[in-house]
C-alpha cells in the first residue's frame, strides 16, 4: 500500500492552497493575497465553491484548527514582503525548500 506522501498531496499542502486560494478572493485588506495561482490549484468543485461569499467563510474555518486559517494568510502575507525587499534589493534567486502547492515562482517570475 502506498503512503499518501507518496500518491496524492500532503493534507498540510493541501490545506495550505485551500486557504491561500480562499484569501485571494478576501475583501478584507488584512486577509487579502495576491496569490492568483492558488485558486487555479483547486479541483474545479471547490473553484466554484469559494466564489460564494458564505462558503468561502465556512471552509476557511473547517481547513483545519482554530486560527490557521489566520496564520497561514499571515505567514503569506509575512513571506511575500520578504520576497519583495529581496527582488529590491537585486536578488537573483530564491531556494524554497518543501514547497508543496507554494505558487510563488509564478508570482514572482519576471514577465
């Protein structure tokens, strides 16, 4: 039998991209990412889903313990800033280590 690691994504990434995804369509400055990639990640069932004001609420919620929901909108949020002094500040490169879902490198990819 194989182990999920192994068949399917982890429930950590996948749990992460639901709440990146979700934080894209926020109203909510505080809440709001610029993560357009995340939502692209989701099945096509919860794509629809979380155009809905109140579903979106109900699954940022059910994702996981009480306040990750807030954790990982902050976590986001804290490194993207991060990613933003690097690129002002010249760096060329950014080595993420256990990425899973992490949309990043087409956020941040030159056009």
């Amino acid at each position: 039998m194989a182990r999920r690691i192994e068949s399917n994504a982890s429930r950590t990434a996948d749990m992460t991209c639901g709440c990146r995804a979700i934080s894209y369509l926020e109203s909510k400055p505080l809440y709001k990412s610029d993560d357009w990639v995340a939502p692209q990640l989701l099945p096509r069932k919860l794509q629809l889903l979380i155009q809905i004001p109140i579903a979106r609420r109900l699954l940022s919620r059910v994702l996981g313990p009480e306040g990750i929901y807030e954790w990982v909108i902050a976590r986001t949020k804290y490194i993207d800033d991060v990613f933003r002094q690097a690129d002002a500040e010249g760096f060329a490169q950014v080595l993420l280590f256990g990425a899973g879902f992490d949309s990043r490198g087409c956020a941040f990819s030159p056009n």
